[in-house]
C-alpha cells in the first residue's frame, strides 16, 4: 500500500511540476512578445521622426534670433556655438 501511494504522489507532483513549467513558459513567450511589439514601436517612431524631421530640429527664427544679434548666426553643429548661446540666455 505505501508504494503505491508514492507512486500516486510521485505523479501528482510531476503534473504539478510540468503545469507549473508550462505557465512560466508562457509567460516567458507572452514576456518576449511584449518586448518584440516595442522593438518595432520604437523602431516604428524613430523612422516617422525621420520622415516628419529630415534636417534634425526646426528652430524657429524667432527663436534663433534671441541668442545672437542678427538670426542665423548659430552653428548648431558647433558645442561652442551652442554654449555660448546659451550663456547669452
């Protein structure tokens, strides 16, 4: 009788263990999915924001013209360019 009642918990206890690996790996599946629709929704964003902006930010002339005397006169390619105009803010 002992025996195969460790029998019948020996297999009890391995359909619990293989129910319990199933979950983990559909949650691992659902996990990496998640990941991949990210992926391609940043992916996504990133090419729309080159398409939408193809020369990098628009910077009104307003705008430029607040930082030097006459609007233009900022290389925004130029780090010291850049800081000096923000030191004139």
């Amino acid at each position: 009788m002992f025996r195969w009642s460790l029998l019948g918990l020996g297999v009890l206890y391995g359909a619990v263990h293989r129910n319990t690996l199933a979950k983990q790996a559909e949650h691992k599946r659902l996990r990496d999915e998640y990941a991949h629709k990210q992926a391609l929704i940043a992916e996504a964003r990133a090419e729309y924001a080159k398409l939408k902006n193809p020369s990098g930010p628009r910077i009104s002339h307003f705008a430029v013209g607040r930082f030097s005397d006459a609007p233009g006169e900022i290389d925004w390619n130029d780090p010291k360019s850049i800081e000096d105009a923000i030191k004139r803010l």
